[in-house]
C-alpha cells in the first residue's frame, strides 16, 4: 500500500488537518459532562451520518445506550425496543458474545448466511424486511438505514459500539470506513476513557434476565441438543450453518429441528420466532 493509499481516503491535506481538528476537540472534552455530544458532533463532520448511538454490552446483560441522537418519537421506540427486547438477536450483540474484534463492521457484515428470510412475519417488536441490511427490522427503528459498527473493547468483558446510520439510498461508501478505520483508535481510546472514569464513579447494576430467557428459551421441554438447534435457528443460522457450527449431519439437524417444532406445537420458524419474542414479553411484565 502506497503512503497515499495509507493516508486513509481524505481528498486533501486540508481535510485531513480539519479532522486532526475534530479529533483534539474531542480529546480536549474527555473530562466534560458534554463530551458526547461534543464527540457525536465532530464525528459527523469527520464522517457524515444522519443518526448515531452509543450502546455498551456488559456480558449478558441488555445493552446500555449512553447517548443517541435520534430525535422523532417513533426513532425513540424503536431503540427502546432494541435495548429492551431485539437486541439478543442482533448480529453485533451476537458476534460480541461470540469475541469480536475491534474494528470498523458493516452491520450486515456480521449477520449469518440465513439471517431472516420472507418467511417470517407479524412477529411481536420485529418486521421482516429484505430491504434491510440484517433482513429484519425491531419495531419502531427507522426503515431503509444502512448500519457501521465501531466496535470498541472494554474491561472485564465489555465491548462498546459505536453505531452510525444512514439512508441505504446513498449509503456508506468504502472511502467512509477507511477514514473510520484510520480515527478509530483514537475513538476507541476516548470511550474508553470515558467509560473507565464512568464506572469509577458509578457501581452498574446488571440485569440479564433477557439473556437468561435466550438460553434457556424451550427447557424443559426441549432436550440440550433441541435448544442449542433452536438457539442457533433464533441467531439466524441456515440448517446448514447449524450442521457446521454443531458438527452433524444436516439429516440430523432437520430431525432435531422437527422434534422441537412439534414440542412446542409450532410448524414455522416464525412462529419460534413470535414464540421466542412472547416468552420476552412476559419476563418484561414482571419485573
């Protein structure tokens, strides 16, 4: 790679010297109360986008959202309903579980082959949709957005994602995720730090109750070997992809497949779907 190429995709010395620009207003505001704001709003200058959310996974607990700008009422929704409810079948959460490296994503980089197809519908906080990037979209979340995860390390654990939206028409172009790539590890530095001097503040109190009901969604009804497949099948894997995450035959999985579908007297991965989102509502209503 040549030192231009290397540079990172800015059109001239000039942007370039503006970004080092954005990136020292940051920094100067690691220790303010606004330091959010101030870095969503510099980050948008370096990297247009047209919505952005700070969100931190602390192992099996739901996600915590730090700070968004999404503004409409029916946007908030949607991302209630992500941090309530969707979020244990988003392929970054799943892919965190699973150690992922530090890095610019696009979102539909990290989903499986089989995410969700047309099959599924009216499923309780969630729309099928093959308009978007994961093939599905949580109730209430803006339509036709396509997603870029910065994913940012932690302690103990936890992962930081740093997610920018913007209408698919348009889109994110490579230029844009090699100028995140190149910033990143200053924007990962600043959270961080940021997240450090938090929690030195503030004792989080963890709640994984929506992580509990995923493992343990079908027992005792289905056997340990019925649960993983159907766990597999709520993250999106093909019967394929689940032969070769699990080392068997695909004979074996559809066999697996069937028998837990006939325990829990549904015939459609839809209905596992609405079965699974219902078992969630229900752990909502009692706490």
């Amino acid at each position: 790679m040549s030192a231009t190429e290397d540079k990172n995709d800015f059109q001239s010395n000039d942007e370039l010297l503006a970004c080092s620009q954005k990136l020292g207003a940051m920094v100067d505001a690691l220790h303010c109360e606004s330091l959010l704001e101030i870095f969503f709003k510099n980050l948008s200058e370096i990297c247009p986008f047209e919505m952005g959310a700070l969100f931190i996974y602390r192992n099996r607990s739901k996600p915590l959202c730090l700070y968004d700008t999404f503004k409409n009422q029916k946007a908030r929704l949607g991302l209630k309903n992500y941090v309530e409810y969707t979020y244990v079948l988003n392929p970054f959460y799943q892919t965190y579980l699973s150690g992922i490296t530090p890095g610019v994503f696009r979102i539909q980089d990290l989903a499986p082959d089989a995410y969700f197809t047309s099959e599924h519908h009216n499923l309780r906080k969630i729309s099928v949709s093959n308009t978007e990037d994961i093939g599905y979209i949580t109730e209430g979340w803006p339509k036709g957005r396509e997603e870029i995860s910065i994913a940012i390390q932690l302690d103990k654990g936890a992962a930081a994602e740093v997610s920018l939206l913007r209408p698919n028409q348009g889109g994110f172009r490579h230029q844009d995720l090699e100028k995140l790539r190149w910033i990143e590890p200053i924007i990962a530095s600043l959270i961080r730090s940021y997240w450090h001097e938090r929690e030195s503040r503030k004792n989080q109190i963890t709640d994984s109750s929506i992580d509990e009901a995923f493992e343990n969604f079908g027992k005792p009804i289905l056997t340990d070997r019925e649960c993983k497949v159907v766990q597999l099948i709520l993250r999106g894997h093909s019967t394929l992809s689940i032969s070769l995450h699990l080392n068997v035959a695909v004979t074996t999985i559809k066999s697996h497949r069937k028998n837990a579908y006939m325990k829990l007297e549904i015939s459609t991965q839809s209905e596992l779907l609405s079965l699974f989102i219902d078992s969630l509502k229900t752990i909502d209503s009692q706490t």
